[in-house]
C-alpha cells in the first residue's frame, strides 16, 4: 500500500513570496511542529504486526479443538494486522479417508473464522489429501495431493502487499514415487516466483513462509535422520539475490529456532500450536506461536504461550484424579 509522504517545505521561498519576513519565524516553529506531527503519524502508518502459527494440527481428539481456541484467542487479544500459518493445519489427511478428510478441513475453516483479522494459509505435509499407500482414495480423485486444500482455501502459492511489505507464501511439498512427501518446489512455481519477483520493486522488504524448512540447524544437531529440508532450496535465494529479502517463516520440525545470515536476511521456525502431537512440548520447545512487529524496515519478534501446557496439565490431573 502506498504511503503519502509528507511535504516539505522551503522556509526561504516562503518567506521570499509572501513578503512575511517578519512572520516567517513563527510560522517555521509551527510549521516544524506539523511536519513532527506528520512525520510521527507517517511511522505509525508503518507499524504493523501480524502472528505466525504453525503445525496446528487439528482434528477432534485430545482437546485439539480447545487448545487452539486458546491460540485463536491469544492472537485476538494481541490484535495484529493479519495471521500466516505454516502449514499442517490438521493432522491429517494423507492416509486420505475422504469423510475424515473433509471433517478435518470444515473443522479448521469453521474455527479459524474466530480469528477478528485475516488469515494467510501455508499447506504442510499433512495437509495433502490420499498420497500415502494405505489411502482408499488414489491419485485418480479430483481431490489428491493439493485438490481439497485449493478447494478450501485457493492457490497454494501466492503473495500479497501490506504498508509496503511483500509476502510470499510458497508450497514446499510434492509426492514421491513411493508414495511419500518430499520438500521441492516444483518448477512452476519457480517460475511464477520469478514472475512475482520481477514486478516487486528491489528495494521493497519482502516476508517468505514455507512449511518445509529452507535453513535449520535441525540436521546439524540431529544428524541424519534431521535431514527435512527443502532438496533445491538455493533456487528460492538464486531468485531474491537482487531484492529486500527480510525474513524466511518456517515449520515443520515443531521447534524454535532463529537465525541472521551474512547480515542480510533472517529466518525463524516458529515451534508449532500443537506441540508434539497435543500430548506435550517436541524437542523441548514450549506450545506456542510467533508474534512480529515491524516499524518501518525493520522488525521484532516474541515467542507468545498460548497457554496450552498449563491447560492440558489441568485437564490430565483432574481426569487422573476422576480414576482415582
């Protein structure tokens, strides 16, 4: 969204068309004290925050409902601009079950309409419809791999604009010829990328989200089997190299991590709302969502408890005590 920048004004033409020279040191007293006003009200028109939440993983057992309710209501008491997700929205839907499936994806879009700001989805591996071998539903249903998602919730890539930031959301995720998933990005969505790019001006700061991540210490400390990224992620880098590149929002590994590379850019995985499964933290990282605030070109991040621990702690010890 553009901004209206405010006027500057000239003192000495002023006072040299008007003929008020004897006017003109109120009048630049005053007038500074409008272009403060301005130039505060401008900055303000700059601010904006918005919550990243991921791996929500939904679905009616083990108060998953409740928990991200409590989510939902954390974010609306915060009041950002907007929400991004993730990906893996429910959990799931790749075994297929086409009556489940549905159930899973109604049950997400009903309860996210609490949410009072709008909300930009990311899909997740658990949100692609019948690609594991054990599904009733083959590649044959209109409704396989991304087809429930795009009928619920459009593209599965796109971008949008926000007081001059630029958003790109992205589909990590394909199938693999043994039925799995993989972390790519296929190449038409490259080449939409470009596209997106090449009309966004260089300098414009721009905000990535994919679920599978691009960077992570996940591999590092995990070896091997942490091996969950993204296999031609430099191509998403090769394409922004000339541009304001900014931040990379990730999931998928159900932890928090945070890092700057080369001073250039930053990236955040951002834990998950349901934290290992809804039955307790994941890798030690606290239920939870990602809060940003951005002033100007630059920005702040909080880690925000949604409160769920506390809550299924509660409801574990009163149901222990109800079988006592």
């Amino acid at each position: 969204m553009a901004k209206e920048k405010p006027e500057n004004l000239n003192r000495r033409q002023f006072i040299q068309t008007s003929g008020m020279a004897m006017a003109s040191m109120p009048f630049f007293s005053f007038s500074s004290q409008k272009s403060t006003e301005k130039q505060i009200e401008d900055s303000k028109d700059t601010s904006f925050e918005f919550s990243f939440l991921t791996d929500i993983h939904l679905k009616p057992e083990m108060n998953a409902p409740l928990g991200f309710q409590m989510a939902i209501d954390k974010v609306n008491a915060l009041n950002p601009d907007f929400v991004i997700t993730g990906g893996d929205l429910v959990y799931d839907v790749m075994r297929g079950d086409y009556a489940r499936s549905e159930m899973l994806f109604d049950l997400y879009e009903k309860m996210s309409k609490g949410f009072n700001m709008p909300v930009y989805n990311c899909i997740g591996n658990h949100d692609l419809f019948a690609i594991y071998e054990e599904s009733p539903e083959g590649d044959d249903h209109p409704d396989y791999k991304y087809g429930m998602w795009e009928r619920y919730f459009g593209r599965t890539y796109y971008s949008f604009d926000h007081k001059g930031w630029h958003f790109i959301v992205l589909n990590s995720l394909d199938v693999t010829e043994d039925k799995g998933y993989k972390g790519v990005f296929h190449t038409e969505q490259l080449d939409w990328l470009a596209g997106d790019v090449k009309k966004t001006d260089p300098n414009t700061p721009i905000v990535v989200t994919t679920h599978i991540p691009v960077l992570s210490t996940h591999w590092q400390l995990k070896g091997q089997q942490g091996n969950v990224g993204v296999e031609n992620a430099p191509e998403i880098f090769r394409l922004l190299e000339n541009h304001n590149l900014k931040l990379v929002l990730q999931g998928h590994i159900h932890w928090k991590e945070y890092g700057m590379v080369n001073d250039r850019f930053e990236f955040l995985t951002g834990g998950s709302i349901a934290g290992n499964g809804w039955k307790g933290r994941r890798h030690n990282t606290k239920e939870g969502f990602v809060q940003i605030k951005v002033q100007g070109e630059n920005f702040s991040w909080e880690y925000i408890d949604h409160g769920w621990e506390d809550e299924r702690l509660k409801l574990q010890n009163a149901g222990n005590s109800g079988t006592g």
